[in-house]
C-alpha cells in the first residue's frame, strides 16, 4: 500500500512553518502532513528569537529520537522529506528502518562527505568564525540570511521570508558537524552507507544554492555503497530556500511522483 503520511523535516536557521506552504499544497492532494519541530521548537518563530536558550539546548540525537516516535505512532511508514540539515537528518531516519522513502532537499552532509565550497564556509562563517559559538544560538543578519538562503530572491521577497522564517541556529551542532571528519568514532551523523535495507532516497540540489551547495549532495549521493536506489536530480535557478521560491510546487509534485514510484 502506498504512503498516506508525508513528514517535513526542517533545517537550521527556520522552524517548522518553513513548510507553511507545503503542509497545504500536500494535504490538498489527500496527505496526512506533519512538520515536526526539533525539541522545544513547538512554540512559534518569535518566541524562539525572544527566547534562544531552547535552541541552544537541542541535541542531534535527540532530534532523531523526536521524530522516530511521531513516526512510530504511525500506521504505515511515510514518506520522509528533509530540507538543509532536515535532509541529514532524512538519511539518518531512513539508516535506522523508518520511512518508505526518504528525499533530501539542498541536503547538509552526512559524516564521512569532506567537500566543502568556499561558498558554504562564507555562509556559515557567521557560527564557524568563533569557536565560543559552540556555546550559542547565533542568528543571521538579513545580509548574511540573503547570501545563505535567498540569494535569488528580490530583496523585498528576502526580508519578508526572513521576518517570517529566521530564527538563531545551534552553534554547537553546526560546529560538531565540522569536527564529525577529523573525530574517532561515530558521531552523531554517522549513517551506514552499505545499508542494504535503506529506503529509496533522492537527493534534489538548487544549483544557486550558496550554504548547501550541489556539489555536497552529489559527493553525498556518491558516498552509498549499498543495493538500494540513490539518485541526484538538481534543478537550475534555485537557492536554498528551494521550499519558499517561486515554482516550488513543480518540485513539490515531481518529488512526491518520485517517492510514491519508489517507496517499499
């Protein structure tokens, strides 16, 4: 039997309302849609801007753990969408048995992926400048925002989103997944990736993208040694915040094709 369950999983620097638009457009097809939040992150974007000490305390393993039991609690596996870290994230749900097909979107790299472009350390320069920063929740300014996420955007379109959607990132995980190459042992975005029991997974890259750029996703896509479908689709024009720019619903409806063809 097909998925009727879609599960949005967001990254860095946004909270769930990140997939306002998404949440609709797949639930006006006949989809049950969650979005969950990381720890602590139920409350609304103001409230984590007034209040970052959440932020701080949040924890990958305990973000993998949220969102496993809302997924337990299902009837049936669903499909698992990822955006930035969410597409991370994504990889290491669908490495642990749960989904029926996973899709990671401007996805950040799982342990073991070393490319890093230069456009990705300026974006992320404002957290990795300072290794105090490990300690913080550090926000972006709408100038460093417009550079990392909406670089193709209007002005206008890249203050509004960033109003809406911006909230400070956990600099200690953005720092731990720097260091994750260059520590022993498995660190918390290890996966398998001789994985024969994975899910299906499709990885979709912007190519404008600055923070995540494709070249991640591929070496990434790349890494997968295992008998299980791992594709690279990437689509020209598009930055980050893939889920908010104009014509998203095309990715949106060849995405979901994608995962109800492939899903187990």
């Amino acid at each position: 039997m097909a998925p009727d369950t879609i599960v949005l999983v967001h990254g860095f620097w946004v909270t769930p309302r990140s997939w306002e638009h998404w949440i609709t457009h797949y639930e006006n097809k006949g989809f049950r849609v969650l979005a969950p939040g990381y720890p602590g992150f139920e409350v609304e974007v103001e409230a984590l801007n007034a209040n970052p000490n959440i932020i701080t305390a949040v924890t990958v393993p305990a973000i993998i753990d949220k969102i496993e039991a809302e997924i337990k609690a299902l009837a049936k596996p669903p499909i698992i969408v990822g955006h930035s870290a969410g597409g991370a994230f994504t990889q290491i749900l669908l490495d642990h048995g749960y989904g029926a097909v996973g899709v990671a979107l401007n996805s950040a790299p799982t342990e073991g992926v070393k490319v890093v472009p230069l456009s990705q350390v300026k974006s992320t320069f404002p957290v990795l400048k300072s290794p105090v920063n490990r300690h913080k929740a550090v926000g972006l300014s709408l100038e460093e925002w417009k550079y990392a996420f909406t670089n193709t955007f209007t002005d206008e379109e890249s203050k509004a989103l960033y109003e809406r959607y911006h909230i400070p990132a956990n600099g200690g995980i953005l720092w731990g997944s720097v260091l994750a190459n260059f520590q022993p042992g498995h660190q918390d975005t290890w996966v398998d990736y001789h994985n024969d029991n994975r899910a299906p997974l499709l990885f979709v890259s912007g190519s404008e993208d600055h923070i995540m750029p494709p070249a991640i996703q591929r070496s990434n896509a790349k890494h997968y040694k295992s008998n299980t479908i791992t594709e690279h689709i990437e689509y020209e024009g598009y930055a980050h915040l893939l889920p908010a720019q104009k014509g998203w619903e095309k990715i949106a409806d060849t995405i979901l094709d994608w995962a109800l063809r492939h899903a187990r």
